[in-house]
C-alpha cells in the first residue's frame, strides 16, 4: 500500500501518553507561568523523565530513537495545552540530535531535562537576513573572542548552552559564519528578559558577548558552516511550529464546539446559527489540511527528501489559519473568551508568537518561491535566512 494516511496503533498509543501527560503535569502551572513569564522548570523536568525531550535521540545517549513522526505528535498534544512547552520540546529534540557538536555528556543531560539548549542568530540589524549580522569571533591562539549582541533569543535567561553565530575571518581574509557553542555561564556572557506578547513562560532575551573565550574546538557543524547546519534543521522545526500551532488551535476548536452546542441566546444554542457553525467546520477544515501537509514535511524529512517547500506552506499557512480560527472561536465565546479565565486569549498571543520563530510569515512564502519559482524571484540577494 503506497499511501496511508492512518497512525499506527504504537503511535496512537503514544499520542495517548502525551495528551495524558501534558493534562496531568503541564495544563496545571499554564496560567501562573505565563503570568509570571517564568520559565516552566516543573514541566522540563518532567518532560525529562518521561523521555519527552530525547524523542528522536539515539538510544545509546538515553533516547527514545523515534522519528519524526512521534516528534510531531508530541509537539501537537503538548501544544494542546500549552505553546510554550511544546517549543521547548520542539527546540531540544531537533536542536540536541539535528545540530553536531553538543557532544554526549550534554546532550544525556538535555534529554534528562537538566541543561537547556538554546540558538542565538538575531541582531537587530539580523533578524530575516542572517548574513548581515555584526557579532565576530576573532581568534586567539586556541581560542574565539567573541563579541556581540544577540536578541530574541528563546529560553534566555535560562538557557544553560548556546549556539553563537558570529562571523570569524578565514585565513583568506574574508569572514565566514561560524556556529559556536558557547555556555550561557561564561565570563562576558549576560543576558536579560525581553517582556512578550505570548509564549511567555518560553522567555526570551537579549544576550551581550564581551571578550567570552571559548576552546575553538566549540565549533557546531564546522567552521563557516553555519548557515548550512541551520538549514539542514530549519525542514524539520518548521513542521514541528506548524503542528505547534494546530494544536492549539484544534483544542480551541474542540472545546469551542462543546461551548456551541450548550451555550443558549435568544432560547436556542448558537451552534444552530449557521454563522457559527459554518465558521468553526470552515477553520477546522482548514487546520485539517494544515496537519495533513505538516505531517507530509515530516515524512518527506524522514525519507530524506528536500522538505524545504513543504515545510514553508505548512508553516505560513498552519500559524496563520490558527490564529485566525482562534480569533473566531474567541468571538464565539462572547466577552467571556476576552477575559483570562477560559485561557482563549493566552492562546491567542501565543500562536502570534510563533509566527517568528525559525523565520516569519513572508520569509516562509519567500522559501516557497524559491522552491516553486526560482531563488531570482524572491526579489533579495543571498537569501531569505529566516
Ligand atoms: C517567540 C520568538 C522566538 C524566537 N526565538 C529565537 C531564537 O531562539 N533565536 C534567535 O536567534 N532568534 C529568535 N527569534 C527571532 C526571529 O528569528 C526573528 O524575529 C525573525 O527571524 C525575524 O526577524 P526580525 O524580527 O528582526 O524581523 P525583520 O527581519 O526585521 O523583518 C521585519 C519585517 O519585514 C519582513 N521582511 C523581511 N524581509 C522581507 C522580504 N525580503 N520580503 C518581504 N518581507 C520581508 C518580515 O517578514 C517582517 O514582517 C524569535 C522570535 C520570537 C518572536
């Protein structure tokens, strides 16, 4: 049978697990985490011990050795109940096994929940386009200097080893981008919280580099190569923020319907208007469709084919449709979805959120053009690096 758009029994099974998880151990501390933009340190621990952040990771390191597949499913059932845990497990499953040069000892304790990954590319002269980034490393005998500002970078503060991209000049006199892994307790390292919209308890920062010294054996993925070992993740993790998105929107959804079919104005309930009801199965239609193309950039990924194309739809399209679905369902819900008690509004901000994650909107539709139409027609030099 060549096509087969059902889960296997094991992978049900597992969706199963995880939704039961999520309810039990991260749906509690949700509401006071985002208040508070606290990292939610109670749910990594736990996503540690119940193999939630070795996923993909080989058994030999403490993983589950799953594939994408399982990944997905993971990032959509914790989504159900709260983005910014599910971008955790997004970020260290793929950033653990997708990227080199963590090296074992690290990645056991990620896996465990115990240290924290985290990628710093963003300037503020370097969001979109990667390239033009100021942060350098200069080398020193057996050592980088690096120095710099990066911002928006997730889970810092917090965050315990980063990834630095920064130019480091190559002995033909010109400056390549290097990946660089660097503690976050390193002398010259600071950082500070830059308040958000969403995703808050996922924090994120503002991080200064001042003379930080590091082995110039802390290469990831290989000197130069930086954009090269960002790309090869970029196929996988925009699949994962698209499915990151639906969940959350097909929760709303779900409870939206329940909340339809009960709630009565003028005697009856408004799931009998078809202004309501026509919505709400035109946006389920649409994050159906959605899952089904984010679920194919995983199988594609798993295959080993070029994702690229699939995975910029289906994030563009995913986030998109969810906060537009999440908006109605909140309309649908009258005032009481605008207050914070039914938790409508924090979702609301957080699918916002992801729309910048691993590149925005229009850098997504950008990466499709170049796959459909051709890199001359996306209308930049160089790239579109998201
Ligand atoms: C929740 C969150 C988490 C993040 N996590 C990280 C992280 O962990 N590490 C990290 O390094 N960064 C992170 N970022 C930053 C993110 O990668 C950037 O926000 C993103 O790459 C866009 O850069 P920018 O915000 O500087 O926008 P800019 O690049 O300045 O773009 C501004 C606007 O112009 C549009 N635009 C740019 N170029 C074009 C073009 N050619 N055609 C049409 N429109 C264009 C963009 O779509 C955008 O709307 C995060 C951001 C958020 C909000």
């Amino acid at each position: 049978m060549a096509l087969d758009f059902g889960f296997t029994p094991e992978q049900d099974e597992f969706r199963m697990f995880v939704r039961e998880f999520a309810r039990r151990e991260i749906a509690p501390h949700v509401a006071e985490c985002d208040e508070k933009e606290q990292m939610p340190w109670h749910a990594i621990h736990k996503m540690g011990e119940a193999g939630l952040l070795g996923i993909i990771a080989p058994k030999a390191l403490g993983g589950q050795a799953h594939d994408y597949f399982h990944l997905g499913i993971a990032v959509e059932e914790i989504a159900r109940v709260d983005n910014s845990c599910a971008m955790i497990c997004s970020m260290q499953n793929t950033l653990a096994t997708l990227i080199p040069g963590w090296g074992d000892d690290t990645i056991r304790e990620v896996i465990k929940g115990r240290q924290l990954l985290c990628i710093a590319t963003s300037e503020s002269e370097a969001g979109s386009d990667v390239s033009n980034m100021a942060t350098n490393a200069r080398i020193e005998g057996n050592e980088f200097v690096i120095n710099g500002q990066k911002i928006h970078v997730s889970l810092m503060p917090g965050g315990t080893i980063m990834g630095v991209t920064a130019k480091v000049q190559q002995g033909d006199g010109k400056s390549a981008i290097t990946f660089i892994r660097v503690p976050a307790d390193a002398p010259g390292v600071s950082s500070i919280l830059m308040p958000e919209m969403g995703v808050r308890s996922h924090q994120l920062g503002i991080v200064n580099f001042k003379d930080v010294r590091v082995p110039v054996e802390h290469v990831l993925g290989g000197r130069g190569q930086a954009k090269a070992v960002l790309y090869a993740r970029w196929n996988v993790s925009r699949c994962l923020s698209a499915l990151n998105a639906l969940g959350a929107a097909q929760q709303v959804i779900d409870d939206t319907i329940e909340f339809v079919k009960k709630k009565k104005v003028y005697g009856q309930a408004i799931g009998h208007f078809q202004a309501i009801s026509f919505p709400l199965i035109e946006h389920a239609t649409r994050i159906e469709s959605c899952r089904l193309m984010a679920y194919k950039g995983l199988w594609m990924n798993v295959r080993g084919e070029n994702a690229a194309k699939v995975a910029g739809m289906a994030k563009w399209s995913s986030i998109t449709y969810s906060i537009q679905a999440i908006f109605d369902c909140l309309q649908m819900h009258g005032a009481g979805g605008y207050l914070k008690d039914l938790g409508i509004e924090r979702r609301y901000r957080d699918v916002i959120g992801l729309t910048f994650t691993g590149g925005t909107i229009n850098v997504m539709k950008l990466i499709v053009v170049k796959e459909m139409l051709g890199a001359s027609f996306m209308g930049i030099s160089g790239g579109g690096d998201g």
